[in-house]
C-alpha cells in the first residue's frame, strides 16, 4: 500500500473552517468557569490535574506557546530535575521514569515530566488555552477576584490597543512564576487589597536557598486575596521567600495544595447556593 493512498480530496477552506469551528466551540467552553489558572508551568499544571481529576471545569491560561514553564531547561539547560522522596508520587501516577541517586533525590527527565503531566491534566479534563496573555481580572461585591482579562499574546507584543475579553471563573490561581503577576495586578488595581504578608503586598523573591524555599513554598500556598490562590514561584514572590533552582518537589506539591483549597472553596460556595 501507498502511503498517502487514502489522502486525497483534501481542501484548503474546510481545514480553515475545521480549525475555526473547533476552537471557537472550546473558546466558548471555557468563558465560564469553576477555576482559571494563569500559567502552566509544573505547579499550574499540577492544579489543573488534581482540580479535573474532582471533576472542576478548570481552564489554564499561557502567554507562551509553550507549556512547562521553566522545567524544560532542567539546570543551565540540562534537561533534568530534582524531586524529593515526598513528591515522586505525583510524577509516578502519571508514568514518569525517576532515577535515585545517592543523595536520596530522584531525578527526571524534563521533557518527560512536562509532557506526561500535561498529557495527564487534559485527559483529566482541564483545558491548556496557549497564546493568551491574561492582563487583568474581573471583580464582583466587595472587589473579590472573579474571573480573568485577557487577550492573544500576539497583540500584547505588537503593542496593538486591542480591548481584551472576560473569563468568569469562581476561584482563580495565580501560577505566573517568579512574576506574580496576578496578584501584582490586584495590588495595583484594587484599592486598598491587602495580602498576609509582611508588607500587605508582593515582597518580592529572595536569593536561592532551596532547603528554605522548598519548605515555605507549600507552607504559604494559599489564598492570598478573596477568589486568588498562589501556587509555585508566585508564592515566593508574593511572600519574600528564597527560589529553589532546578528542584521540583515543592512546585508539584504547591500546586496540588492550591487544587485542594480551590475544591475546598468551590464546595462551599456550592452548599451555600443550595441554601
């Protein structure tokens, strides 16, 4: 047999229509939801899978084309992470190779990790939106966070004035990295918000000491304004804590602790709309 026998009849317009028919009918999808996550790196992808996996309509918002974060480039782009004894698990489940070394760590391939953990996540049900730049969020009574701004990450390097659109969503979890981005904007935007730490707003992240930083990253997840959680380097940033380099353990554990307060929330607001 022909390879290519059977591909005949192809016609340019209907994969165009395809493509637009599709996408805008997951678009559509995901303009209401039960969490937004902004950024998918390991800790928001991580999110997403523990929240789908509880059966959230959970969405993760990427300004790259790219999902990952910064575990594709392992240390100084050798493609290979560190995680501890207590996190192995959650790269187990999903078909990770880890290798012990002699220092008690595990270690992975980067590449792997990232792909299987995200392949985890979509099949869970969470949807991973690339390209998108979120550039605000939306608030309701009381200023709380509720939902997300966004807009193609294209018109944001074009430097275009293009009005973006709006996500409704009922938790949202700041998973932007070192950046804190999202909660740098309702710092700046939403007058007098006031966060548990020590300044009331983004202290900013302190120089690697992975020991320090990878106890207090999940020790300090949580919700830090009303409707936003912070999970992974966005934690650090927000709380003045050291970063970790190329050790993972703490981000994947991050961002299943922000999945466990997102349900948790979502659970009461669900009882008290049936009240």
């Amino acid at each position: 047999m022909i390879w290519g026998a059977n591909m005949g009849g192809i016609e340019d317009t209907k994969i165009t229509a395809a493509i637009l028919k599709r996408f805008m009918h997951d678009f559509a999808d995901v303009t209401n939801l039960d969490v937004a996550i902004v950024g998918a790196g390991p800790s928001g992808i991580t999110a997403a899978r523990f929240l789908a996996s509880e059966g959230a309509k959970v969405a993760v918002f990427e300004r790259d084309l790219h999902v990952g974060g910064g575990m594709w480039g392992g240390g100084i782009l050798f493609p290979r992470v560190v995680i501890q004894e207590a996190a192995k698990g959650m790269l187990g489940e999903v078909g990770v190779k880890l290798e012990l070394t002699e220092a008690g760590y595990y270690t992975a391939d980067s590449v792997e990790a990232v792909s299987k953990s995200t392949a985890a996540a979509i099949d869970a049900g969470a949807r991973m939106m690339v390209g998108l730049t979120v550039e605000d969020v939306m608030i309701r009574e009381e200023d709380r966070v509720a939902g997300v701004v966004v807009n193609w990450g294209a018109v944001e390097l074009a430097g275009l004035h293009v009005d973006p659109v709006g996500i409704s969503a009922k938790v949202v979890i700041d998973a932007t990295g070192h950046d804190a981005a999202i909660a740098r904007i309702v710092q700046r935007k939403v007058p007098y918000a006031k966060f548990p730490t020590s300044t009331g707003g983004v202290v900013g992240e302190r120089p690697m000491w992975a020991e320090v930083g990878e106890r207090e990253i999940v020790r300090n997840t949580r919700e830090i304004y009303p409707g936003l959680i912070v999970t992974g380097m966005a934690v650090n940033a927000v709380f003045g804590l050291p970063r970790m380099g190329p050790i993972f353990g703490g981000m994947l554990t991050s961002g299943r602790r922000a999945a466990e307060i997102a349900c948790q929330k979502l659970k009461k607001s669900l009882k008290k709309s049936n009240q």
